[in-house]
C-alpha cells in the first residue's frame, strides 16, 4: 500500500461513515502508518495502524476514528 493509496482510504473512510474529521497526514511507520487527522475544531489525532492486508487496515483505522468519535461523546 502506498501513502497515496492509504489517503484515499482514509478520506473514502471519513466520508463514507460520516466522522468528524478531515485527512491531514500520512507518513510510512516502521511496521505500519502514522496518520493524522483534524476535527472541526481543530484539534488532531493520531493513529498508528499496522501494515497488513488492506481490508486489516482499513478496520484499524475504521476502528481508531470511531473509538475517538465515542470517546469525545463521552466527554
């Protein structure tokens, strides 16, 4: 997967489940991604997601934004 294809996700992800965040940054980790995205106030959140299979990925990060999502409401 490369970081172009990993953006792409991450902004397919965002939009098609409705979170509240925008795509900031992608770089390749060690054994994996480091991914940045902001929420509408502004604030980041970074994730590491390990390399796999895109469907593995694509589920981490899935459930990194929504566990964040959760977490805020729970605030």
């Amino acid at each position: 997967m490369t970081t172009a294809s990993l953006e792409a996700l991450m902004r397919n992800i965002i939009l098609h489940r409705q979170l509240p965040f925008t795509f900031h940054s992608v770089t390749a980790a060690v054994n994996g991604w480091d991914i940045v995205v902001c929420d509408h106030a502004g604030a980041t959140l970074s994730l590491t997601v390990p390399a796999g299979r895109p469907m593995d990925i694509r589920n981490a990060i899935q459930a990194g934004l929504e566990t964040a999502v959760e977490d805020a409401v729970v605030r």
